[in-house]
C-alpha cells in the first residue's frame, strides 16, 4: 500500500457440456404337443428379460447401497474426530476469557484436535470442561477430542514453565528482542548464534538467512534450553509445517521455490490484517509478477528502512537500493520479510481467483479495496485520502 495523501505510485499496465378347444385324440395329438412345447418355450423367454431386470437392480444395489449408506452415516457419525492417543508434542496457550470454541479452533490449527465441532461437542459432555484455566500445556498431534477435554480439565496438566509467544510475521530482530525479554538469553548470544545458521538446522533453501525461518508459535523455557535448542525447535517447526502444508509440490505448481512461497507468505503478513484477505492479496503479486509489472510492495520498503508502526512509506523510502525495494526492482525480493504463518502460508499455496491488480487499505469498513484498473484503484485511493482527512484511524 502506498500513502494515500502522497501520489498514487502505481503505473498503470495497460495490458491488455381351459382356452384350447379339444381336438380328436388322432391326428392332432402331435399339434397339441407341438403348441405345448411352443407354449413352454414361449413361457421361458418371457421370464428372461424379468430375470435381466432383477439382475440390473441387483447390480445397482450392490454399487450405490453401500455409497448411499455411507453417506447417511456420515451424516449421522458426528464430526470428524481422531482416534487417538495421539503423538508427538505440541505447546498450547489458552488465553483468559478464551471460549470454548476458539479453543477448539486453536487446537485443531494446531493439529491437536481433528475438528473444532468434535472438541466443542466432547466439552459439552464433560461437566469439567468450565473449569479449563489459563496457561499452557503440552499436549499430543491428532488426540481424540474428548481426551484433549479430559488432559485441559486437569489442573495438574498446566505447565508453570517460562514461556515465549513468537507473533506471525515477527521479523529476526524482533524474534531476539522477544526472546531476550522472556529468558535468560542475551541479544549478543542470540545474534552471534544466528550468525552461524548452519548450527540451527536451517535449510539449504533460506540460503543462510535465518529471515522467515524460524517459526511463529509458543515454546517452552525449561531452565537448562540453550538459545541453539530454541532456534532449532524454531526452525524445525518450519520445515513440519511446510512438509504439512505441502509446500514444495504447491509451490512447483505456481512455477516458484519453496523460498520464493515462503517470501509471498511473509509478504502477505504486512500488507493486510484479515485473513479473509490473504488469498486475494495472494493473487495481486501472482497477476503482478505474471505481467511483468513491479510488486510496489510498502512492506518491502518497510523491511529495509525498518519503519513500524503504520503501512506506509515515504518517498524517500522508496527510493532505496535494495533489493528488497519492490518498487524499484522487479519481482520478489531476495527472501522472506518476516516469519509467515499457517494462514499465510495456505493463502500464498491457494490464491483467490480474480484479476486484481491493485489495493489499499479500508479504514473505514476494517478490510482492504481491490482493484483490477488503475483508474478503479484511484477511485479507491481518493475514498480513503477523503475518510483519512475526519478521521484518526488511519
């Protein structure tokens, strides 16, 4: 996005399916047994096509009555839901004044639950689940829902370990300077470790930039973690995450690196603040690239110039060399912008279909405006420069 009270730097593309009488016992005996034989063959072809039919609906039967079934039951089998134990180990922080149901959305995000509907169903048979306190827990991958309930119940599961959240989009130097504020860790220690990525398990693919790499969730500060152990964890959580998601295979199918993924991923997680909006976003850097025109990315610039605080840059911002500088060179710049999210990360895998080309922030609805001419987004830019001017959201 760029300031609305400055020019709008975009240029514009210009692109372009018993009835028989009886007869003497002599000479027509033969007849006789000739018609009854005729009768009987007659009485055969005729069942014939009954038997066909019977045969088709039984084949038919045999096909869709099972799929018919199936589908009924499912219709009645509740909401999906693992088997359990479950495995493996995942942090999890509840909030105060955290609703059942966001819990179960944060669980299932986090892989712990199947559904949400499955979680929130299993608490409303436990009379225990009210009483689920603030703070973290570990817990297991793919847990039965009425088992996570049970283990979130249970006071005696809380965690009183030191913990550190890692926003979506944190960038490396605020990484650290988190980190540092909840441990026992200097920032001296965790730069020069970050220095030496090799250490921290990074893969080939960041080319050495720990930048987007070190995943955003909870972790745990048990009393004897190193800053090496705490970054490989990071780092870790990266790579199950993308193998989760699929990354290198989706990616191959937009014609980008898994790296070239994860800098849309972290791009979209300054550009806007809705998830809803993700895809979309998604699909304006997609149309951009394909066109050959530059992203004009205010987030880029941010990075370099390390602005915080509100979307836009100046121009004398913009007019760095970097070549995170996306309005002055072309294409992606050289790695991620922050550390990208689950969210984000599907967005950037599923773009929204659309031929946008533009947008800008909207203050006054809470979303953002898209466009796909430059004229449209002028008309969106001018709506936002005359809401900006009455009032202090922007």
């Amino acid at each position: 996005m760029t300031d609305p009270a400055a020019p709008v730097p975009f240029p514009d593309p210009e692109p372009g399916q018993p009835g028989q009488r009886r007869a003497d016992r002599g000479g027509r005996r033969a007849d006789r047994g000739g018609r009854r034989s005729a009768g009987r063959g007659r009485g055969r072809s005729g069942c014939l096509p009954i038997l066909a039919v019977i045969a088709v609906f039984a084949v038919l039967a045999w096909i869709f009555v099972p799929r018919a079934w199936d589908s009924v039951s499912g219709v009645f089998a509740g909401p999906e839901d693992f088997p359990g134990p479950g495995s493996g180990k995942v942090t999890v922080v509840i909030d105060s004044g955290q609703t059942i149901r966001s819990m179960g959305a944060e669980l299932t995000d986090q892989g712990v639950v199947a559904s949400t509907d499955a979680f929130v169903d299993a608490a409303a048979e436990n009379p225990k689940a009210q009483r689920i306190q603030a703070g973290t827990y570990v817990m297991k991958k793919e847990m039965a829902a009425a088992d996570a309930v049970a283990y979130l119940a249970d006071p005696g599961n809380m965690r009183a370990t030191r913990t550190v959240t890692i926003p979506e989009g944190s960038r490396l130097a605020q990484i650290v300077d988190t980190v540092a504020a909840k441990s026992d860790f200097t920032k001296a220690q965790l730069g020069r470790l970050l220095e030496q990525p090799g250490k921290i398990g990074l893969p080939a693919e960041a080319e050495g930039n720990p930048e987007g790499y070190l995943f955003p969730a909870t972790y745990e500060l048990p009393d004897d973690l190193t800053p090496k152990a705490l970054f490989s964890e990071m780092v870790a959580l990266t790579a199950s995450v993308e193998k989760e998601l699929q990354v290198p295979a989706g990616a191959r199918a937009l014609d980008l690196t898994p790296h070239e993924l994860m800098t849309v991923a972290s791009i979209l997680e300054h550009e806007v603040n809705r998830p809803q909006d993700y895809p979309k976003v998604a699909r304006v850097i997609y149309n951009r690239l394909d066109l050959g025109m530059p992203l004009q990315m205010d987030s880029t610039v941010a990075y370099v110039s390390q602005r915080e605080g509100d979307p836009w840059t100046t121009a004398e911002e913009r007019e760095s060399d970097s070549l995170y500088n996306t309005y002055q060179h072309q294409g992606l710049p050289p790695g991620p912008i922050g550390s990208p999210g689950r969210q984000t990360i599907r967005a950037a895998l599923h773009p929204a279909a659309g031929d946008w080309l533009y947008f800008v922030a909207d203050f006054e609805n809470g979303g953002t405006l898209f466009a796909e001419s430059y004229s449209e987004h002028q008309s969106n830019v001018a709506r936002v420069q005359e809401y900006c001017q009455t009032s202090d959201d922007c």
